[in-house]
C-alpha cells in the first residue's frame, strides 16, 4: 500500500516539462509567445496585434515590429496612435521619407501629443528634418 506522506514534492516541475520551461521563460518572452499563438488562430485581433507590437519593441525586434505595426496600420487605418507608433518604427529604421509621411498622417488623424512627439528618443533621426519641424509648426501654432 503506497504511503501518502511519500508523495513526491510537486511544487518543483520534472526536468523538461512545460511548466519548467514556462519558470525560465522572462515575462516578455512568454507575453510573446502567447501573443504569436492567438495571431497564428486570429491574425486580425488588433489589440493582441498591438501588444504584440509593442513587446517586440521592447525586445529590440525593430523589423519584427514593423511588419506587426504595419498590419494594424491596415486594420485600423483611421487611428492616430497606430500611424504615430508605425513613424517611429520607420525612423528607428532609418527611413526618414516614411516616418515623416506616417508622422504627419498620425497628426492629420488627430494625434496632439506634440510633448512627446518632441521628446520620443525613436524619433531622433528625423528631428532635425525641416519636415518634423514643419509638422509641429503646422499643427502645433
């Protein structure tokens, strides 16, 4: 007959089990994953898409980002947010000609948020385009 107070601990996952991967997995890494599985079932979900989107920045996927950006640019065309945040994944990629067209598209779409326009450290490659200054003298007074 078993004895119950020799169980085995249970507190501890096996070696190799999910649960022992998921304990040395960062929060970061599992929200992306997790993100990855719902868009692989439901790729039009924006606001998983837009989470996904911005822990990929956090991690230093730029490119990544900027397909995940673009997609929800496609799915919520009209949303300033959207258009500001795909301006800076362009001008963190060096492409100036982009970042400045989709910037000025946030700001047609209502985007106001000039402070941090101004001061958003993704944005310093374009900042010192008379294009940027142009868009916050045109919008800003």
């Amino acid at each position: 007959m078993p004895n119950p107070s020799k169980r085995p601990h249970t507190s501890d996952p096996p070696q190799g089990s999910v649960l022992a991967m998921l304990a040395e997995r960062t929060q970061l890494d599992f929200e992306l994953a997790f993100f990855a599985a719902i868009l692989d079932k439901l790729p039009d979900f924006a606001d998983v898409l837009r989470a996904y989107s911005q822990d990929l920045a956090v991690k230093g996927l730029t490119k990544e980002g900027l397909m995940a950006e673009q997609r929800l640019a496609g799915l919520r065309p009209n949303d300033p947010d959207v258009h500001y945040n795909l301006a800076c994944r362009y001008a963190v990629l060096k492409q100036p000609d982009l970042a400045l067209r989709t910037l000025r598209r946030a700001v047609e779409l209502g985007y106001r948020d000039f402070r941090t326009m101004i001061q958003d450290r993704d944005l310093e490659g374009v900042k010192k385009d008379p294009r940027f200054r142009a868009i916050i003298r045109e919008y800003n007074g």
